[in-house]
C-alpha cells in the first residue's frame, strides 16, 4: 500500500519520540512490502519563532492532502507569556478544528509486564482495558472567551458549549466501539451543575434507548468518575465525555498503566486523514536528555496503521515488539519501578530489534 504520512514533531521531546516512531513505521514497510511517504510539517512553538503562526497554512494543506498524521507534541516555558498573542497550543487546537477530529480515542490498556510498575495495586488494576472516547472540537475548548473590565475587577470568562449534533456523533461512535468490545458505556459529565452537561445526558440516554438498547449503559458525575478511576478501573469498558473532562481523567488515567509516556491517542472525524499522537505534552523538563519515552508515540503509529490505513497485521506486529520490549525487562526512567533503564534512542532501537512479520 502506497500511503502519505505528514509528521508533525514540534516542541520539546516531541521530535525526538517522532523519530523513533518513523523509524518504526519505516521499518512496517519495509517488512510488509508497503511504500509510506513521509513529509515534515511546522507546528507549535517552533514554528511561532520561524513564521509567527503556531499552524501554518501550509501544514494544514500537506494534513489534508495526506493518508495521516503523527503528532509528537506542542508547547513549553518559551512560549508561555499569559500574554503572549498566540500559543502552540493554539496551532494543536487549529489543526483538530480544521479537520473535524471531534472524537479522540484514548485506550487505557495495561501490558501485564508493567502491572507491577504502576503506583497502584496489582489487585485493582490487573485486568484494566478502557476506552475513552473524548469529544475534541467542542466545549469549553472552544467556546467564547474574553476579558473586560480593570484592576481587582478585570474579569475572564470562557463559555461551554455542547449541541445535540456534537453529543449524538461522539455517543455514537463510542457505543459502536463497546458493540465490538465488552459492550458497555459510561458517559461522564457534570449534569448536577452545567447546562451543557444536562443537554449531553438528556441526548445520550436518547441515542442509547433508540439506536443502542443491547449496550449496557450508565452515566457517573465527572468528580466521582476521578475516584472511581483509581479505585475500580476494571469496571469501565468505553467512556464517553467532553473535551475537558476527558483531557483531565485521560491523564488521571495513565497512572493504571503507570506512566503517561505509555498512552497514545487517535483523532478522528467522519472522513479524511486521522490525526495520532501521545496523550502526553512536550515534557520540556526532560527535553534533549534521552529521558522520553517513545512508546506512546509508538503506539500511536500502530493506531494510525489500524484506524487510518486498515493495516490490522502491523498494527499488532508493533503492539506485540512493545510488549517484547517490555517482558525483556527494558523501560525508559519514567517507568520508575523495576527493569532496566534505558534512553529514547535505545527504546525505538530496542521495539525495531522486535518487530518481525
Ligand atoms: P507533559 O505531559 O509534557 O509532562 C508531564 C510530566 O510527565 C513531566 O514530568 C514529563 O517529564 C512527564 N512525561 C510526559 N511525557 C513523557 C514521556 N514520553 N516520557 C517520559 N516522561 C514524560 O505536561 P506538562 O508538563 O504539563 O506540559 C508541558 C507542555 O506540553 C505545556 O506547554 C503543555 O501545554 C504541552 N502539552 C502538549 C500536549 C500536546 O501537544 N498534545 C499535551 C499536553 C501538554
Ligand atoms: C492534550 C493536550 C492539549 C489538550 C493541549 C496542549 C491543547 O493537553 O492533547 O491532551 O488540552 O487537548
Ligand atoms: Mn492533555
């Protein structure tokens, strides 16, 4: 298979774990007789500094006229000004509105290898394997924002905002995925509190009853989902939330696995490419120290093969070089208990070593 794959490495450690990841997909090719192209592309904070916009028109052209996208990460303490007249993050958050990604995908899978690593007990994550389904081009995120006023009053406000189309697509797509696995929803919102969360339950308890009556379904408050999160992981098989909230449990989350450098994501829309990233940011503390781990990254190319271009073989050939990797003992230092530490470099080195047809 012929396929265009834009990069998009951008601050901090993101283009060091994009590295490592193309050369796994590099190597897909090569072992599975396909021909991927890969572009580079501007975003975020470097690209601020070389043209003064955090996604350039010509990155988003080269996105939309490819197969798919990796993105490594944005953002850092350079850019950070509060008052600065635009933010990397700006360009992440361009690029997902501009190609309609409005569903992002973050599985939350345990490798047993690492049970033991994570800060929580064997007894309560043994077993974990969710689904998160995080609305992306909506809500709070993007909703209307402003200052007025001056001194001890000079006031912020950012509005939510959810529409019954936004909640119907995302509900669906999520109920579609527990069909395929254990076939129960959780949807998570703050409907004791917010109006938009009150709209997204009143619809997704519609689309449930009318289109999905065999997926066992229930809804939890988002501050008790925090809790139950860490507490009773294996209870949940997909959830569903908005933009926020699942940003904030995705990142709770990747303590049950334990680490957030274990966690990939795919960006989805209705059609065109999908976007693939790790969950994590551009780890500015650890940048240019051989200290990233790329395996997030690393799945998340085996995401891109899965969902963008239906190349289910080599998406687990990678899946299954990561858990190699893992059972032989081998981490990167943000695995903090057990193994042997090993660099970024070293870690791709280590999955490309394991990666066989
Ligand atoms: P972060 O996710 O970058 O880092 C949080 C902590 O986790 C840090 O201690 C970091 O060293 C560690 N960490 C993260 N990824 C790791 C990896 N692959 N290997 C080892 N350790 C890892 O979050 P932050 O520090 O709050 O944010 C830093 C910058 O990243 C901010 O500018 C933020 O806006 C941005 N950010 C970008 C994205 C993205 O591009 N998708 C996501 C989150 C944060
Ligand atoms: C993420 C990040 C982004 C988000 C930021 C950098 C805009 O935290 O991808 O999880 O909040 O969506
Ligand atoms: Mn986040």
């Amino acid at each position: 298979m012929k396929a265009n794959i834009v990069l998009l490495p951008g601050d901090g450690i993101g283009p060091e774990i994009v590295t490592q990841a193309q050369r796994i997909l590099e190597k897909i090719a090569t072992l599975f007789g396909h021909d991927f192209a890969f572009s580079s592309q501007m975003i975020g904070g470097i690209s601020i500094d070389q043209c003064g916009d955090p996604l350039p028109q010509a990155t988003i052209d080269a996105c939309k006229a490819s197969d798919a996208i990796l993105l490594g990460a944005v953002g850092g303490p350079k850019w950070d000004d509060p008052s600065a007249k635009t933010r990397p993050e700006a360009g992440l958050l361009k690029i997902r509105k501009e190609l309609g990604l409005f569903a992002n995908l973050r599985p939350i899978r345990l490798f047993d290898q690492l049970v033991d690593s994570s800060p929580l007990k064997r007894e309560i994550i043994e077993g974990t394997d969710i689904l998160f389904f995080r609305e992306l081009t909506g809500g709070i995120y993007f909703g209307e924002s402003g200052r007025s006023g001056s001194g001890p009053d000079e006031t912020a406000f950012q509005s939510m905002a959810y529409s019954v189309r936004e909640v119907e697509r995302i509900v669906r797509m999520a109920a579609l995925a527990a069909r395929q696995r254990d076939n129960r929803l959780t949807s998570v919102d703050k409907a004791n509190v917010l109006e938009p969360s009150r709209l997204w339950r009143q619809t997704a308890a519609r689309v449930m009853a009318e289109e999905f009556p065999d997926v066992q379904y229930d809804v939890v408050l988002v501050d008790a989902m925090a809790m139950h999160l860490i507490n009773r992981p294996r209870d949940f098989d997909v959830v569903v939330t908005g933009n926020l909230f699942g940003d904030i449990l995705t990142d709770e989350a990747s303590m049950l696995p334990g680490s957030l450098g274990m966690l990939p994501s795919a960006s989805l829309g209705s059609d065109g490419p999908g976007l693939y990233e790790p969950i994590h940011g551009s780890a500015p503390d650890i940048a240019g120290q051989e200290l990233a781990n790329p395996l997030a990254t690393i799945l998340a190319a085996a995401m891109l093969l899965r969902h963008s271009l239906s190349l289910t073989e080599e998406a687990n050939a990678i899946e299954n070089a990561v858990a190699n990797v893992l059972a032989d003992g081998l981490r990167t230092k943000d695995i903090a208990r057990g193994g042997k530490h090993i660099g970024t470099q070293e870690m791709g080195a280590a999955v490309l070593e394991r990666l066989v047809k």
